[in-house]
C-alpha cells in the first residue's frame, strides 16, 4: 500500500510561494480559454496572502469550477451525506475490520497524542486515515483554511458562479471506492508515515522552495504509481472525465480549481491538455 499520508500531504501542503506560482496556468485553444489552478486543501495562516498569480487567474474568472461544488458539499446536505457515507452503522466500527496488531497500534498512536479513539474508529478506513492525517497536522499547525475554500468564500462575496466536475455523488464515490481498499494496509501506512510528518513537511518545503519538480515528481507520483488501484481511483479515471468538461467549455472568464496532484505525470491534465492541443502558459507573480 502507498504511503496514504504522503498522498494526503501532496494533496495539503504545497506551501512554498515558488510552487504556487507554478501552479496556476493559462489554457487556450482557438477560441477557447480558461484558467486551470493546482490547489491545496489545508494550509499554514502564515502562507497567506498567495502569490499574486491566483489573484491573476481570481480576479479575471466571473465562474469558478471546483473539483465539485465546495458550497454544496460544505452546505448541510452535502456534509450529511460526506458523513453518513463515510460512518459505519450503529454496532459497526473500524476495529471489526482491522487485524488485532494494526489496531492495537491505532490505539498505541492515538494514546501517545490523545486523539479521540472513539471517534476515529466510527469511520470507514480511508476516511479514518484522512482524520488521522488531519489531527497531525493540526498537532503541527498546518491545517488552516486551504485555497479552495479561500476562494469560495470571495467567490459568494463578489456573487461569482459557483460548479464543480464532479457531481456530490460522483465526488464522495471517490472516497467510497478507497474505502474499499484493504484497510490493514491503509491504517498501518498512516501510523507509520504520521510518525515522519514533521520530517517530512521540511523535506517537502526544501523541494518546492528550489523548484525542483522532477524531486516532487519522485516523492510523490512515482510511489503512487507502484499501486494502480488506488492511483486509478484518486487521478486517472477522474483527471479523464474532466478533460472531457474542460474541452466543452465555451464561456470565457472560468477559473479551474483542482488538487495539485491532478496536474502531475502522464495522466496529469497538463500533459492530457497539451496532448489535445492546448497553449499552457504558466502564470508568475
């Protein structure tokens, strides 16, 4: 099993105002344009403001399209079905699925940081790992508002169209699908990548401070890779069916916004774009 805390880290904590930069793109194609934007979902409060290049790409879109319509999954609907799909019945519980060694370890890592056992084990495993990632983080201090949510907030302030690529369903199915992955092998990696992430947060800021993307590229895509199943549900099926979406776009001013990840490799949607054709210009400060 991939290292489940670097995937959720890659998908996090891009921080360094270098990478941010490089992570906003002008799209076009004949008539077409639009902005495409690698974002992260959990940030420290002392990497705002961004750099100006998202402002750019903010500024200049009237819609902005998420990787699903973030007010309607963080809307009351939305976070009941998030929960309800991702929360196992009365009587149920992650420790009926794990093997005694892995939960005794669960229980171990949850003791030495005083996290809520009781409440991690009422998830399903990829959710429970998602939970664990995120308690360390904010053990760390890095899980504040991220760029998604920063943006859907000025979007409903200055009355922007708000959609995703993915339908509620569609999104939170992506979950449902990792959850069916085996869950010793999920939980066991996050308690033994939890105890690096401190490590790992400075290796991960002194790659993307000097800019090296291939560095990036082998921390994190070429692990995933090792595993198709789960490289196939989180990126290749989704960044696929949104090409589809972006190549029917015929509005201008429309800003995409989707995980840093999804930008990545072969089945990255730079190189999907290019393939079709697609000018891509990356956006400085």
């Amino acid at each position: 099993m991939p290292r489940f805390v670097y995937l959720f880290l890659t998908l996090i904590l891009f921080s360094s105002h270098t990478l941010f930069a490089a992570s906003v793109w002008q799209v076009t194609k004949d008539n077409q344009q639009f902005y495409l934007v690698g974002t992260v979902h959990l940030l420290s409060e002392s990497d705002f403001p961004l750099p100006s290049a998202f402002d750019t790409a903010f500024n200049a879109s009237t819609h902005l399209i998420f990787e699903t319509d973030l007010a309607e999954l963080t809307g009351p609907s939305g976070m009941n079905k998030l929960m309800s799909q991702n929360t196992y019945k009365p009587g149920q519980s992650l420790q009926q699925v794990l093997s005694k060694e892995v939960y005794e370890a669960l229980q171990t890592v949850a003791n030495a940081r005083q996290w809520p056992l009781t409440s991690i084990e009422q998830f399903k495993p990829a959710f429970a790992a998602m939970m664990m990632a995120t308690l360390e983080l904010q053990r760390l201090g890095a899980a504040s508002t991220g760029v998604d949510m920063h943006y859907l907030q000025r979007a409903q302030q200055q009355q922007k169209t708000i959609s995703g690529l993915e339908t509620i369903d569609e999104h939170l199915a992506v979950m449902s699908a990792m959850n069916e992955l085996d869950a010793d092998s999920l939980i066991k990696s996050t308690i033994k990548d939890i105890e690096q992430t401190e490590a790992m947060l400075t290796k991960m800021k002194a790659a993307w401070r000097s800019g090296d993307s291939q560095a990036l590229k082998q921390l994190f895509l070429d692990d995933m890779q090792q595993f198709p199943e789960m490289y196939d549900i989180l990126l290749v099926k989704r960044n696929h069916a949104w090409l589809k979406t972006l190549e029917q776009l015929d509005e201008p001013n429309v800003m995409v916004l989707v995980g840093a990840l999804h930008m990545v490799g072969e089945d990255g949607l730079l190189t999907l774009l290019n393939r079709q054709g697609y000018q891509i210009t990356q956006l400085t400060e």
